[in-house]
C-alpha cells in the first residue's frame, strides 16, 4: 500500500513538472530575457472575422502578416493557441514552422527564428469548427499568440458563427 502511494505521488509531481516547463510564459537562462530594439507588428488588422462558417465545410484558415519595422533583427520565440480547436503555422524565408496548438495539449516548443530588419513573415491560422463536436455551434473567438524579443507578445484574434 505504501507502495502505491509513494508511486502516485512520484507520478503527479512529474506531470506537474512538465506542465510547469511547458508553461507558456517559461523563460530559460538570460538570453531569453533580453530583448531587442526591434520592433514586431502586425502589417494588416490583427483580427479576422471568418462571418458565418458550417462543420461539414471543413477547416477555415486565414494569414495575418507580421513585419520587423524595427532597425535590429527580432526573434520569434514561440507561437500557441488558445484552443485546441486551433493551429498556426509561420512561414519565413521560405521556410515554415509548426503547427503550434494549445498549451497543455503539447509542449510549446521554443522556435527561435530570426526576422531581420523590415522582413516580413505569414501567421496561418487553421480553425477546425468540427473540433467541440455539437456543442461548439455559435459564435466562437479565438486568439494566437507571438512571443518575441521586441516586447509584448501580439495577439493575432479571430471570430465566426459555426453552424452544422
């Protein structure tokens, strides 16, 4: 018996560790903390309204462009959703990134990808409305968020009615 207790304590202090590092305000060592001079926008609306969307039509997605107006290079240090029902994908140079999905339903991994000086870089969103099942009919919004070592992190936000 003192077995078995001993060992479901052990179990849930490690999966309390790994949701801890998995956090997505987690910062490691110090290059982590410093931040650049540079400066991370969105080019275009940082909203998006899908309108009315149906389950049986599939997936919807939509990119937002984000673009270093700064003077210094800016790392894009990790991307995540606010729900499972959601993922973002970043393309760069060619180069494409993800998908990213919720915390807590996976790591967030770190993605450390430079974007220089006025180069500019695509968010694609992915919403999947079949995602809830039934009950996920009506009017859903759903956020992506940057973290990046300009400052702030930025919220790419999006709305629409999911009907059957």
């Amino acid at each position: 018996m003192n077995k078995t207790i001993i060992g479901v304590i052990g179990a849930i202090l490690v999966l309390g560790g790994i949701i801890w590092m998995a956090r997505p305000g987690s910062q490691s060592g110090t290059a982590s903390s410093v931040r650049s001079s540079g400066t991370l926008a969105v080019k275009e609306a940082n909203n998006y309204d899908f309108g009315t969307i149906s389950m049986a039509a599939g997936n919807v997605s939509h990119q937002f462009k984000i673009k270093n107006t700064g003077n210094e290079g800016v790392n894009i240090e990790k991307i995540y959703t606010s729900c499972m029902c959601t993922t973002a994908m970043l393309k760069v140079g060619g180069k494409q990134f993800g998908p990213y999905g919720m915390p807590g339903h996976n790591a967030v991994p770190k993605i450390d990808q430079a974007l220089n000086p006025n180069e500019e870089a695509v968010i694609e969103v992915v919403f999947d409305p079949a995602a809830h099942g039934p009950a996920g009919v009506g009017k859903i919004q759903r956020a992506v968020t940057i973290e990046n070592s300009a400052g702030e992190p930025i919220e790419l936000l999006f709305a629409a009615v999911v009907t059957p």
